[in-house]
C-alpha cells in the first residue's frame, strides 16, 4: 500500500520554510559561506512545496464537491492518448533542455565562474545524458 503525504502538511511545511527563509533575509546581515545561500534555498523551496501542497489541496476540494469531474478525471490521467502526449512533451522538453544545459555550462565557463561550480553542473549534465543513452539502449533491446 503507498502511502502519502498529506496536502495539508505539504502547504504547511512549504509555508513554514517560505516564512523562516524571509525571515532570516531580513534579519540576518552579515552571513558567511553556506548561510548567505541557505536562507534563498529555504525560500525557494517553501515556494515550490507550498504551491504543490496547495494545488493538491484545491484539487481534493474541487473533486470532492464534483463527483462527475473526478470520474473524468481519473479517466483522462489513464487515457493512453493522453499519456503518450504526456510522454512527447516530455522528449521534446528533454530535448531542448540538453542544448539549453550545454549553452548555459558553456556561458558559465566562459564567464570565469568558480570551476567547482561548472564542474558540478558539467557532472549533473552528464549524469542526464548517461540517463538517456542507458534507457535509449534498453528499450531498444526491448523492441
């Protein structure tokens, strides 16, 4: 049985991280290394956690007031047309996300950044591609 984690305690965790990171970027003045970023990434991730938290909360409300809707609902996320449209945004968005990836390593290079940083997104890249060519030939085995 899959468990979940509740919508609720999704807005609330991303509420409470989008609070204590702007909380801690007015507060805070004089920061060094990791805590002149942590208070940002804090924020973002609030952002992101709490709007899926709330996303899912108006979904829940809206199906449960609309019984017809989430019948038809349930039937489109199953739809084998809708899934593999799904699945060609996706390889079309992988796509133009590997030459956007390479543009931005190489603008980030070029701009003298620290060389730490272009090697972890040059390792992250490589990571995707890898992905891909490993799953390419797999499935290529398979058919």
């Amino acid at each position: 049985m899959k468990k979940t984690i509740s919508p609720y305690f999704l807005t609330v965790v991303g509420l409470g991280l989008l609070v204590g990171g702007v909380y801690f970027i007015k507060t805070i003045e004089d920061t060094q290394g990791v805590l002149r970023a942590l208070p940002y990434i804090c924020f973002g991730l609030g952002c992101g956690i709490f709007g899926h938290g709330m996303g899912e909360v108006i979904v829940q409300r809206a199906m449960k007031n609309n019984p017809a809707a989430a019948k038809q609902l349930e039937i489109d996320k199953k739809d084998e047309r809708n899934l593999a449209i799904a699945n060609r945004a996706k390889a079309k968005a992988y796509d133009m996300m590997v030459f956007m990836f390479g543009a931005l390593i190489t603008a980030i290079a070029l701009m003298n950044i620290d060389l730490t940083m272009v090697l972890l997104l040059v390792f992250a890249y490589l990571i995707i591609v890898g992905y891909n060519s490993y799953y390419r030939f797999k499935y290529q085995k398979e058919m």
